[in-house]
C-alpha cells in the first residue's frame, strides 16, 4: 500500500511541475504551449494509471 501512495505522490508532483513549467510562456513557444501542456499531462496521466494497475497486479500474485 505505501508503494501506491508514493507513486501517487510522485505522479502529482510531476504534473504539477509539467504544469509549473508550461505556464512559464516564452514569446516563440507560447502560443504551442497549452496543446503540448495538455498532451504531456495525459501521458503522465495514463503512465501512472497502467503502472499503478501492473502494480496492483504484480501484488495480487504474490
């Protein structure tokens, strides 16, 4: 169970940083800033969602 919550935990403070950098716009990047924000997060969001579930699953059969 401690192994989910600090992946967990890990998970928000990456995306708060993917967040945090993101809004910091530049004049050239600005404008691209939002969609590759929005793709970036999805794809921590869905890492961390299948690697909790293999989690899950790698616990089960133990």
């Amino acid at each position: 169970m401690g192994y989910i919550i600090t992946a967990l935990i890990a998970g928000v403070v990456i995306a708060a940083l993917t967040i945090f950098i993101g809004l910091q716009k530049d004049a050239k990047y600005g404008s691209s800033t939002k969609s590759n924000l929005t793709r970036l997060t999805a794809i921590y969001i869905a890492l961390i969602v299948f690697c909790l579930i293999g989690l899950g699953l790698y616990i089960g059969n133990l």
